[in-house]
C-alpha cells in the first residue's frame, strides 16, 4: 500500500504540466515557459464568451496582460499570410491597453470627478482597458503557431494629468480608427479584413463615448471616417511611445508589415504650435519633429520641384501646392481645405506628386489634425510640456 503513494502522488504533479505545456520549438533561456500556455487559443478567459474583457474592476493587470513574454513558435510548418500584419496589430493592442492600464494605476475614480468629469469615467476606462485585453487575446490567436506572438514593451505616454489622459485617450482611439480603414487593404485572408473592420468598430464606440460624455461634443463624426491609405505610417507614429531598447529582444521590428520593409524611416510631420488653429479655412505651419529626421526637398536655383500637402478628410482627397524653395529658413505654412466639414480628422502628409498615390511619393509621415472636440491637442501638447 505504502508504495503506491508516492507513485500516485507524483502522477498528479505530472498531469496539469503534461495538459498545459504546449510543444515547444527552442524556447530561448529565460524565459519560465508560463506564455507558452498561450499558445493554446483556448487556455484562459476566451474574448466572446468571458467577461473578464468587459466587467473587471480591479487594478492588476488582466489576463493576458499580466503574462508578458513572447509566445515562441509551436510548430515548423509555412508562416500564416497575415501573420506580420497581425504581429504588428499585437505589438499596437499591447500599447493600447498599456495606456489603459496605466491610466487605471494612476488615476481613481475621484480624479475624474476632481477633473469635472463623469463618476463613471473610471469604470469605462477600466472596461476600455478590459476590451484592449480582449483585443491582445484575439491577435495573438490570429497570428499562427509557426510565428512569434510579440510581448509588451515599456511606454511612456505623455499625459500629467486625468484630462490630459482622456485627451491622448481621444486621440489615440480616433488614430486607431483612421489606422484600421487604412489597413483593411493589406490581408491577403478575407477573413482578416472581417477581423479588422470589427476592431474597428469597437474603437468608435470608445471614440464616441469619450466625445459625448467627457467632452460634451456631437458623438458622430460625419458621413465617413477618414480613409489614409498608408496606415503603416500611422503605426510608425505611436513607435515613438515605446521606451527605446524595452522590448523583448525576440520581438519582430516595430512596425515590421512587408509595406515597410527595406525603406526609410519618414520624417515625422505635425502642426506647429502656433498654428492659427486646424480647423478647415485655417493656415498651418508645418513642423518637422525629428531633428536627425529632417525632409529634403529637390531645388537647383533654375528648377523647384513642386510638392504639396495632400489633404485626407472622409473618402476624399484634396492636393494643395506648396511652397518649399526658401525652406528651413521660411517655414512651410498652407490652408487645412476650406471644403471639408470640422468632424473627425483631417490626415495631412507631404507628397512629391498630387494624391500621394504611391508610397514612394511620401516625403514626411502623417500629421492627424483632429476636430473633435477642437483644440484638444493643444490640452494635450500643454500637459505634457509642463
Ligand atoms: C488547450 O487548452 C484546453 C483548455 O485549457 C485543453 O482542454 C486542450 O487540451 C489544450 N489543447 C492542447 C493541444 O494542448
Ligand atoms: C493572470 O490573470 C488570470 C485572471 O485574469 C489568472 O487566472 C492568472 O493566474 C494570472 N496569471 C499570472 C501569471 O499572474
């Protein structure tokens, strides 16, 4: 009798490792193998059935954002096709519900009442966090077991306060908005495309409540959401969140889509601070944010090679020439089209040719004016300077 206990004792220890360790393909040196788990897309809460994406109040960090290593490959066979763009929306969901995270860390409910905001502003934000949770879950489980499923890196975000946090928040979400319509063009899967549209969805529902309950605004955002062709660049732009060297070392290049491999950085464009304001009808001064990263534009004393700002607002499209012969000295100012409505965003990039049809034609990266509530970027530019 006395025999068989430690037999069967050790069985028990044996069977729950036996069930959760997934198959493993040269799973590097430190790491515990606790995110291997996840290779399974049924272990833990499921996004559609579990109401831990919608209905937790606590503060840790949800399932699966307390598990933070890369989830290695499990098999050998040929990468999904959407496997990069799905990597690079898991590497984005990871910023996004890092944001919210933080944002539940360090605020309280009575912060936002302190800050003239709803009682309930936190428990959304919680919520919000919960579906971003929800949203890690379900690229994880879109990218095949043959590819690296990327873990979180740090960020720093820069707001100071509850208010500058609700308007990154706006803005961020409004920016995922314009990004999804942009990349439905890339899945070579159907299905994936589907899979964007109804992330899509959620994020403006979350724009929605943050313009009629924060900011007291109008929810709707005109008869269409603005469509920027170059969503990659829009990814590039929230890179500069990420605390430079933070990520696991094991991670795919941030963003890492094939519509971006092999090309050079653009440089980072916006509004400057004194521009009159950027509202349609509005001049704006063009501000070029990286100083190792500056635009070149092609002038010989008898030849100016014309570019202009392209104008995204909706489903349309506007090309206005500028003028760039006396630039850096003379800075770059142009009018947001008088034509476009004031709702949503207005996307701006500087292009070599009218339409900014190619990738190629790019000379900067995406500048997103926003509209809604109007001058929120400049409550956020403030927060963050003091
Ligand atoms: C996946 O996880 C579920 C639930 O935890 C388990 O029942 C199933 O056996 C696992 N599948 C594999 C292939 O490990
Ligand atoms: C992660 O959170 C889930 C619940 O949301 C919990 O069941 C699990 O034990 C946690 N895992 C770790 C490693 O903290």
């Amino acid at each position: 009798m006395i025999s068989h206990r430690p037999a069967l004792l050790c069985c028990l220890l044996l069977v729950p490792f036996a069930v959760d360790a997934a198959p493993q393909i040269g799973l590097p040196r430190g790491y515990s193998g606790e995110a291997q788990k996840l290779a399974n897309s049924t272990y833990g809460p499921i996004p559609g059935e579990s109401n831990v994406y919608n209905y937790y109040w606590g503060t840790d960090r949800p399932f699966p954002g307390n598990i933070t290593d890369p989830i290695f490959p499990t098999e050998k066979s040929p990468p999904g096709a959407d496997d990069g763009l799905w990597q690079d929306l898991l590497a984005a969901g990871w910023l996004m519900f890092e944001f919210y995270q933080q944002g539940v860390e360090r605020f309280t409910e009575r912060d936002f009442v302190k800050a003239d905001m709803p009682k309930h502003t936190y428990r959304r934000i919680q919520e919000i966090r919960n579906n971003a949770a929800g949203h890690i879950r379900i690229f994880q489980n879109q990218i095949s077991p043959s590819s690296i499923k990327p873990g979180p890196c740090k960020y720093s975000f820069p707001f100071k306060d509850p208010v500058s946090f609700l308007a990154l928040l706006t803005i961020l979400e409004i920016s995922s908005m314009t990004f999804l319509t942009g990349l439905a063009q890339q899945p070579f899967i159907s299905a994936s495309r589907s899979a964007l549209v109804a992330i899509a969805e959620v994020e403006a529902r979350h724009e929605a409540w943050a313009l009629m309950d924060l900011w007291d605004e109008d929810p709707f955002g005109g008869p269409s959401d603005t469509l920027f062709p170059y969503a990659n660049e829009i990814l590039e732009s929230t890179a500069t969140f990420i605390v430079s060297g933070s990520c696991p070392k094991e991670n795919p290049k941030f963003p890492q889509h094939h519509s971006l491999q092999g090309k050079k950085k653009l440089p980072p464009l916006a509004a400057a601070k004194d521009s009159e304001s950027l509202i349609p009808g509005s001049i704006i001064t063009f501000e070029f944010l990286d100083p190792k990263n500056q635009p070149s534009f092609l002038a010989s004393r008898r030849v100016t090679t014309q570019y202009y700002a392209v104008f995204f607002h909706g489903t349309l499209t506007v090309s206005i020439p500028i003028e760039t012969a006396g630039w850096p000295e003379k800075r770059i100012r142009v009018m947001v089209p008088e034509s476009f409505e004031t709702k949503g965003v207005v996307v701006v990039v500087i292009a070599g040719s009218p339409g900014a049809e190619t990738r190629e034609s790019l000379v900067t990266g995406p500048a997103i004016l926003l509209q809604q509530p109007r001058g929120l970027e400049q409550v956020l530019w403030h927060a963050g300077k003091e």
